[in-house]
C-alpha cells in the first residue's frame, strides 16, 4: 500500500501501448473473460454494481473492478460481490511488479497509480477465473488504461455532463468523445441518451465502429411506488419490457442506471439464461457505497461532487425532507465547483443546521471558507468542525430521532464518515 500511494495519482497518462505491453508479459489475463465495459460522469459505478449483482443472480462467476475506494482498496475488486482477501492481492500486485521491472528493463514506462491497480486487477480476475469481469473505467476513457483490452463483450455509456473538464474538455459534445473512445468493432453498445448532443457523438462514433446502439431514456420506465427504503417500477424500453421490479434505494437516478444494466444483460444474453425472476432478484439486491446510502437510522451518505450529482441528489432529498427536519453534514475537495454546489444545495433544500468539516486530502477546503458560503446561500444554523468524528457527533445531536441527517460533498466525506462508523462499532459505540 506504501508503494502504490507514493505513485502519483495525477501524472500524464502512459500510452495503452505500454499498459498492453505489460498485459503480454502478464500473459494477457484479460483475454480469460468476457469484459463488460463501462465509462460515463455520473452512474458508472452504480450501473457496474447492478449488472454485477444480476451476473452473480445468475450464477456467473463474476469480477468487478470500481474506483475510487472509500475504506480499503480491496473494495475496488469484487470476486462474486465480495472484496479479495489481503494475501490474494498481495500476490497480484508482486506478479505484477515482477512484470514491471522486466519491462522497465527494456525501455517502457513505470505504470501509473490506477495503472498497477488496473494491471492487479486482471491478475486477481483471471487467478480466479472469472466468466465475467464489469469493468469500470478511471478518468475519461478513450485513453483509460482499461482501454487497453481490445475485444469487450458490450459497452456502457452511462450519463455525460461536465466533470473533470480541465483533462477531457469544456463541453458536454467532447467529454463524450472521450467516454466514447471505448467503443470498439464487435462490441455493441448501451448508452444514457438523455443529453442529445452526447448522444450524437456515441452514436456517430458507434457507426464508425459498425456496432448496434441502444439508447437508454427516462421514457422507458415508470415508477409504481416509492417509499423511504424502497422504489418500484416497470421497464417498457421498446428492447425489453419487466414489470414489478424494485431497487433497494431512495434515489430515483438509481432506477435509471438499473434500466441501462437490464438492458445491457438483454442485449448478451444470447442463450437466455437470465430470466425475469434473476433481473428481479439482481437488481433489488444491489447495494453500492456512498450513493444515497443509508448507514444508520435517518443517516444517508451521498458522494455526488459535480453539477449532476448535486442535482439528482437534491431531487431524492427534496421529497424526503416533507416528512422529516433536515440536517446536512458537507466537506469537498478544492478542485470541484463547491462553490456552485452549496448555492444549488441551499436554493432547494431547507435544513434545520448546517455542519461543515474537513476531509482527509490534500485538496481540502477548510470548514471557514465553506462555512461562508453556507452563510452567504442559507439561513440555516452553521457549525464548524474541522475533525470529521466531532462533526459527525454534532450532525447527530441536530438529527434528533426524527430528523434526517444527509452527508454530501465528496467522495472522501463518505470514507471519512465509514471508517469512523467502523471505528466506533470496534468500539462499541453504536
């Protein structure tokens, strides 16, 4: 773990010549599987979680590699939806260094941080034998060291909206061409077709490719019921019609990216083997850390830090707030749009007490500038603390027992709030 952290997170990119130059020497493991391939902004994590638990429904060996991770990088890869064990990544990654050192020898470069993390991935996969591996995309795609594999089973473009716009583009239309820089020849692809000129650009991009798109739009479903655990729906795609289907998740984005799995599995499933009762049972039994999670009794935890995520998270908690009072517990990391993020926040939701604090990462923003904001945007009493235990009791005590805590900002927040969850559980205190 030492030497994979002091690897640089945010260096330039090595060409995918040289991550495929260290796949042959691994033995190329990830020609072993039939890889489903996911890349987006937002949903793209959500969306490998579904399709993961739908694969493991059926009985398929599955892999499953994510990022980032929240509490141990074991989380970013999954044998049949449980993380691998210390010694089996521990055996990956020396395989792996071995590899490397070779290959340095002869010229090429050192992998990136997510290039050894990608690298171990496809060692553990294939020592496992996994039939399928969902594979998550990092930063981007077309130039994604998970690009590297060359004959996916079917691509996914979940969402596209304005992230990381300093590494991909400025606008929604070129940020797409990088996502869709993963389609390739022989894969079709499945695709959110909700912002039209994205949609232009994949599907232009899978003509090129002579691949079959399906478009995804919040059109082909319906919702039945919701509730403060659960929602209901029916999908009627014009590709593949399913009725009483229920996510275990108070987001509705949630039932988007599980329409855009279930169609996904539709489209591979050439033999049939995954029937109405498995899609149920696979899409109502996923769970995925840090998007819209509930953690404890009133306590939610969302990770969304971008414009998108922001608002699809204010439009879950503005129907929850109606029936509770609202605490917000916020932290973020200086290279996201926070500023932006508070107003939008603040313009919709109406909390009782606001809790800022400060997340473990460089990139921190300190609790009196983002207490500022909050002052600037809300009316709502701001409390400051900097350690994210202090802050948390302090969320807490404004909760009550009948008021509904929300923890939002970033990534790094909900790790932070874990971790001191499982702290305190070692200990007894919950």
């Amino acid at each position: 773990m030492a030497y994979i952290n002091e690897t640089p997170k945010f260096t330039k990119k090595n060409t995918l010549e040289n991550t495929r130059a260290i796949l042959e020497k691994l033995g190329n493991p990830q020609d072993q599987m039939k890889i489903l391939h996911v890349a987006g902004t937002n949903g793209k994590g959500s969306v490998c979680a579904f399709l993961s638990s739908i694969l493991t429904a059926a009985g398929k060996h599955t892999g499953l590699f994510t990022s980032p991770h929240l509490v141990r990088i074991n989380e970013r890869f999954q044998i049949d939806q449980e993380p691998v064990g210390d010694q089996e990544f521990l055996a990956a990654f020396q395989q792996v260094m071995d590899c490397v050192e070779e290959i340095e020898r002869e010229g090429y470069a050192h992998p990136t941080y997510f290039e050894i993390l990608f690298l171990v991935g496809m060692v553990l996969f294939a020592k496992a034998q996994v039939e399928y591996l969902v594979l998550e995309t990092g930063l981007g795609g077309r130039l994604d060291a998970t690009n590297a594999i060359v004959h996916p089973l079917a691509v996914i473009l979940t969402s596209i909206s304005l992230d990381h716009v300093e590494y991909l583009g400025d606008t929604i239309e070129a940020i797409a061409g990088e996502k869709a820089g993963i389609i390739k020849a022989g894969a079709p692809v499945i695709y959110d077709a909700s912002r039209p000129e994205a949609e232009q650009v994949i599907l232009k991009k899978a003509e090129e490719m002579g691949v079959k798109a399906y478009g995804i739009r919040p059109s082909m479903y319906e919702i039945l019921s919701e509730t403060d655990k659960n929602i209901d729906f029916s999908i009627c795609s014009g590709y593949y019609e399913y009725s009483g289907l229920r996510i275990s998740s108070v987001a509705e984005y949630q039932v988007m990216n599980a329409l855009e799995a279930v169609t996904a599995i539709g489209v591979i499933d050439r033999e049939g083997c995954f029937t109405e009762e498995i899609i149920r049972r696979g899409i109502e039994n996923m769970q995925w850390q840090g998007r819209m999670e509930c953690v404890l009794p009133g306590v939610i935890l969302d990770g969304g830090h971008n414009r998108a995520g922001v608002a699809e998270f204010v439009k879950t908690a503005r129907r929850l707030e109606e029936a509770h009072p609202v605490t917000l517990l916020f932290s973020a990391v200086n290279d996201k749009d926070y500023e932006h993020m508070i107003e939008t926040i603040c313009q919709e939701l109406h909390f009782h007490t606001v809790v800022v604090t400060e997340v473990d990462c460089d990139r921190v923003v300190r609790t009196g500038e983002l207490a500022g904001y909050f002052k600037r945007f809300c009316q709502a009493q701001i409390i400051e603390e900097p350690g994210i235990g202090d802050a948390l009791d302090a969320a807490l005590r404004s909760k009550g027992e009948d008021g509904i805590l929300f923890c939002v900002g970033s990534l790094y927040l909900v790790g932070g709030i874990k971790k001191e969850l499982i702290r305190r559980n070692a200990h007894d205190q919950f």
